[in-house]
C-alpha cells in the first residue's frame, strides 16, 4: 500500500532526528503581572540545543486548562532581534500581542523563539564578526545560511522548525496547569505558515488559527507577486506531492480557521525595502 499524502509531505521535511535527551526544563525568571504571571523558561529541543520560551499562566489557574503554542512572525525588516517577546506582548505592535491576548482569555501560552531569533542568534560581537559586511540585513542572511547548512545535513529549516515546535508541545503536556487533550497553536505570517503543518506534524494539537499563512507556496514564484520566499518555504520537490491546499486537507477533521487581510506588509516597509532592491543599497 502507498504512502498517504501526509506521509509524503512529512517524508520532504529532511532528517527529522530525535533527540536524546528529556526536556530538562528550567525556570529562568518568573514575573507576577496584572491578571498572570509571565515565566521565562528554557529546555533542551536537540541534543546539543536549548531554547528560551515566555510561559503566561493566567492567575487562579491551578490544573487541566487549555493551552496554546503562539508561534511569532518572522521580523518584519532585516532584524531578527524579536521572537518570543512578540506573541508575549513585550513589544509595541500590539497586533503580534496574541500569546498574550489569550492568556487573558483564560489560557495557558507557550511563546517560544523560533531559530535565529532574539535569544536563537548569535551574540552581537559574533554577528559583527562574521556577518558585519552585510550590514543591517546581517540577521537575514545569518538565517538564510542556517537553512542552506541543514539542507546540506539532509535536514530544512522547515522540518527543523517543527521539530521545535514539537518540543514545545511536549513541554506543555508535562505541565500541571495544561490538559493535554485540548491544545492548539496560533500564528501569524510565518506563524501562521507553521500553524496547519504543525497540526499535521502533531496531532495533540487539536485546533489552529493561521493569519496570513496559508497561501499556495506556487504563488510566491508568480511574476505578478513579487514575496518573499523565505528559508522556511524551501521544502525540496514539494511541489511533486502538493502544495499548502494538501496540507490543510490532512487537518480535518479538527478545528482550524485562516484569515489574511488587504496588505500584509505595512506600506512604508515595502516602499522601503523596493527601493533598496532598485538601488543595491544596504544603508
């Protein structure tokens, strides 16, 4: 018997190793805020790799509540300087603030760094040291050369990013606070890209809610488009087994919704970055 859809898509992602090791998880810091507290916190996510997350617990909440995983952006610009503080509302763009916004709506929120992001890139000193010529789209360029290294391991970042994720999933289960039967995920842009191959990746996660994820990958290659094609996106021969249609197909029949407004990117951020396409420039 063949293999299914699912199976075929998962198959794309590369070397999906599994660590060795538990999670080991530890607290770094805890706040207490008006209506939750905030828990900065770290676990291992490979062998050799530790990840830093925000925990929101909302206040009263003791055992058996639904959780979410709020997975971030990427940076809007060539700095990756944000990640987890975005979803957990320690930003100025209030629209990113969802982590947070649904732990005030009684949830309990993972809101982890995604590699290459604020806690996940290197120390400034290394960055200038080695990416410093690129000038400010150093970040950018530091993510994309992650990505080409782990296709050259049999591994994308894609697949990587996922596995993540999923580490992130376990760590909620382990939680007392958390009934692990009603966990779901939230994100926008390239979190909302996540968000449905998450679900088929891992199916605790029994609801989803994308923004501005969820277009048809073949779009990014469109003359007329003119996006981005990130790092993420570069699932090798996916498009001989589908494309993001299939994937949502492989989400049913749990609860997911997707949603994209008029503009994705604000309009002073593209007339800027066009602009520098036009001219070479890096200043």
């Amino acid at each position: 018997m063949g293999k299914s859809i699912k199976e075929k898509l998962i198959s794309l992602l590369g070397d999906l190793p599994e660590p060795k090791v538990g999670l080991q998880p530890k607290v770094i810091r805890e706040e207490r805020l008006k209506g939750h507290k905030r828990l900065l916190v770290e676990y291992f996510i490979e062998d050799n790799e530790r990840a830093l997350a925000y925990l929101l617990i909302p206040n009263g909440r003791i055992r058996d509540s639904p959780a979410i995983l709020a997975i971030h952006q990427d940076a809007i610009g060539p700095h990756h300087d944000v990640g987890k503080s975005q979803t957990a509302g320690l930003t100025d763009n209030k629209e990113q603030h969802y982590g947070l916004d649904l732990c005030h709506r009684g949830y309990v929120v993972l809101c982890p760094d995604r590699p290459c992001f604020e806690d996940r890139k290197p120390k400034e000193s290394e960055m200038q040291e080695m990416w410093g010529f690129l000038g400010e789209w150093r970040d950018f360029f530091y993510r994309e050369w992650v990505a080409t290294k782990l296709l050259f391991e049999g591994r994308t970042m894609a697949g990587k990013e996922l596995q993540d994720l999923k580490r992130g999933i376990d760590y909620l289960c382990q939680l007392e606070e958390v009934d692990e039967t009603r966990i779901g995920s939230i994100g926008h842009s390239a979190g909302g890209f996540l968000t449905p191959w998450l679900m088929m990746f891992d199916e605790r996660v029994k609801v989803g809610y994308s923004s501005c994820g969820t277009a048809p990958l073949k779009s990014l290659f469109e003359p007329k488009t003119r996006h981005i094609a990130a790092a993420i996106c570069a699932i090798p021969s996916l498009f001989k087994v589908g494309d993001t249609d299939d994937v949502l197909a492989c989400l049913a029949p749990r609860p997911f919704m997707e949603s994209r407004g008029d503009k994705e990117f604000p309009e002073e951020f593209l007339k800027k970055l066009y602009s520098r396409q036009k001219t070479g420039t890096n200043n």
